[in-house]
C-alpha cells in the first residue's frame, strides 16, 4: 500500500536550513566508497540507503539487537550506534564481504550445516559478531570469570578453568542431548532453555572453527569417570608434581576439558590413573553426567547391534 501524502507545493528547502552534509570516504570490504552524507548518519544508514549494502539488518536501531553489527578494523560493532563519518579510513567489512555463493566464509557454512539460522533476519549480524569473537578468542581476551580484565596474560586459575568446563559441559550437553534435561513446566523458562541450547550449540560451531584438526594432540581411548581417566602410561610425563589433563572430547573438540589431577600409582602395568583434584560441585555433577549419557549410548549402539 502507497501513504496518500497531500502534495507539497512549496519550494525546495531553504538551503540555510539543510542539513550540513559532508564528503565520506569509507572502505568497505575491501574497495574505496564515497557518499555525501549528512554528518549525523550513522554508519548502518550509510551502508543500508547510500552505498545499497542491505545485507546489515536494522533490527532495534539502538544497539540492543546486534543485527546491524559488522566489523571495523576487525572489532566487532553495532553500526547503529556509530556514525559514518567517524570511519573515514577504516577496513569496515559487512556481510557482503565475508563469503559468496560458492565461496562461503567457514562460519556461513556451518550456520548452514547446523540450521542456525530461524528467520535469517539478524544472520549476517550474527556471523559478523562470531567472527569477531573468534578474533578476540584467538587474542586471549578474557571470560566471563577472569578476574583481571587487564591482564596480558590470562592466568589458568580454579575459577578460570571452572568456567571453562563447565562451558565445554553445557555444550556437550546441547551437543548430545539437544534438549534440556528441565522439568518446569513454565513456557517462558522453557523457551529461556530452547534459547539456552541453540546458543550453546552456535557457541560449539565458533569453537570448533578455532582450533584447527590439524594441531590437535593425537586420539587416543581414555577411560574416564568424574574421579580420575585411565590413561596409556606414555601419555602422561615421568615426573610427579600436578598434572592438567586436557580432553579434547570429539563432540566439541577445540575447547578441552581442563581437569587438575594427580598420578595414582598402581594401575596396570601400560596405563596410569590420574585422580582429578577437587573440581567443585557443578563441574562434578556435569561430569558425571556426561559419563552417565556416554556409557548409556554405548549401551544402546551394542543392544543396537545385536538385533
Ligand atoms: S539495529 Fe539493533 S543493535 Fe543496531
């Protein structure tokens, strides 16, 4: 449907009341774009209705839905909230440059594989927001429990390690069971768990893209419970001090289970049992759990293969 506007009859605006326009020079994705724009534009309008880049969405228009975010200077940001001409000289890349038809970017073709996408309305903020986080993964940034933000180097703490697994945990939850294990019967927690899942899961598709298979430590069978792992004895070093386990599990192999143990002497001759230290309650129980699902599946696939 067309507004049915009264027609203007006036004259063009009086140009002392116009708005100052400026001349901005912006590189987006790679090539040099101009545009004569009013100063107070901002950057996701000037993508969107002066250069015709339409792939960055306007959700919110306020910074709250991340649909417009694209990436300057390889930091992720909501367009929405910048200005256009703040940007004259910076490497601005909008979802027309991360991958074509035929050539998609790693992270386009994994939202495919895993259906990660609903509507597709916020895909492209999606995808530039994970490429950012990738960045600033693979830069040390820190997590949700570092407790000096300001650190170069963030120390592998308790608290640090914790947060890790219990994030490999989740993950490997949303992985093996896609649905949470929840018996409140309320819609809005049950849809808070649906959302719950499916960021878990877009969070696995991120990680796994960081780590390369090609510089992961070599498989082996380990035996594990939520005490200790039996291990071949030649994985694990000679001397007797602390040791840190790392698991990298198949299911979501770049981040690994992070598990402070010790040697326990007297295993069969060819393995060597570690017993993990403390790991506190929550990452206890998700162990345990994920045990609990492995063994039951393995179960399952024998029972499977004898009918
Ligand atoms: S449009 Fe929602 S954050 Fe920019």
């Amino acid at each position: 449907m067309t507004p049915d506007f009264p027609q203007n009859s006036a004259s063009p605006p009086n140009a002392a009341l116009s708005p100052p326009t400026v001349r901005v020079r912006l590189r987006i994705n790679g090539n040099e774009q101009t545009a004569e724009l009013d100063t107070r534009t901002t950057l996701l309008d000037a993508l969107r209705e002066h250069l015709h880049l339409t792939g960055t969405k306007k959700g919110c228009d306020h910074g709250q839905c991340g649909a417009c975010t694209v990436l300057v200077n390889g930091r992720r940001i909501n367009s929405c909230l910048t200005l256009a001409v703040m940007h004259e000289g910076d490497e601005i890349v909008t979802i027309e440059g991360v991958g074509v038809p035929g050539a998609l970017h790693p992270l386009q073709a994994a939202f495919i594989e895993h259906d990660g996408f609903q509507c597709g309305y916020c895909t492209a903020g999606q995808i530039c927001s994970a490429m950012g986080m990738l960045t600033e993964a693979k830069a040390g940034w820190p997590s949700h429990a570092t407790a000096d933000v300001a650190a170069q180097r963030i120390a592998l703490t308790e608290a640090e390690i914790r947060e890790r697994n219990l994030h490999v945990l989740a993950t490997l939850d949303s992985l093996e069971e896609r649905r949470g294990d929840i018996d409140e019967e309320s819609p809005l927690v049950q849809e808070l768990a649906r959302i719950d899942n499916k960021l878990n899961v877009l969070m696995d598709i991120v990680t796994r893209l960081l780590v390369p298979e090609s510089v992961l430590p070599a498989r082996h069978r380990i035996r594990l419970n939520a005490t200790g792992a039996l291990v071949s004895s030649e994985l694990v070093p000679s001397s007797t001090g602390p040791l840190l386990l790392r698991l990298h599990i198949d299911a979501c192999r770049a981040l690994p289970l992070e598990l402070p143990a010790r040697h326990q002497p007297g295993a069969d001759q060819g393995s060597a049992f570690l017993v993990f230290e403390p790991l506190g309650e929550a990452v206890s129980d998700g162990l345990e759990r994920f045990v609990f699902r492995h063994h039951r599946r393995k179960v399952a696939e024998a029972r499977q293969s004898l009918t």
